[in-house]
C-alpha cells in the first residue's frame, strides 16, 4: 500500500514532469528546425533563442525531477 509521503513524492514528480514537457517538447521542435533550415536564415535564428531559453528553463526543472525520483524511491518499502 502507498503511503502519504509516497504519494506526495509521487504528485510532486508528476507536477515537475507537466511542467518540463512543454518545455522539452519545444526544444525538440528547436532542435528539427536547426536540424532542417538554412544556418543564416531568420527561422534557424528563431529556434536556436527557443532552444536557449528552453534549456535555462529545463535545467532547474531537471535538477527537480532528479531531486524528486530520489526521494520517490528513498520514501519506497524494500521488496517493492
């Protein structure tokens, strides 16, 4: 049976990970548009600033998330 601390480590990931999905998707969607427009073109600009500012926003959701499996699996009985 899942405890109360566990499942508020579990609501706590899951609130990390719909904040940086959005986040991950669109660097994603920078990264296929760097991958497939001309380097001096407006477009290639565009999406290499959307990929910098998704990776400032995604590296302390990063930490969060890693920070939240931790405690998820700490706060998990053994034989589980």
């Amino acid at each position: 049976m899942t405890s109360f601390t566990t499942q508020g480590s579990m609501m706590r990931l899951k609130r990390y990970l719909d904040d940086y999905r959005p986040r991950l998707e669109q660097a994603i969607r920078a990264i296929q548009v760097l991958e497939t427009s001309d380097a001096e073109s407006e477009e290639f600009a565009q999406a290499l600033a959307d990929l910098q500012v998704c990776a400032t926003v995604l590296e302390p959701y990063s930490e969060g998330v890693v920070s939240a499996i931790e405690q998820y699996t700490e706060e998990q009985p053994d034989g589980e």
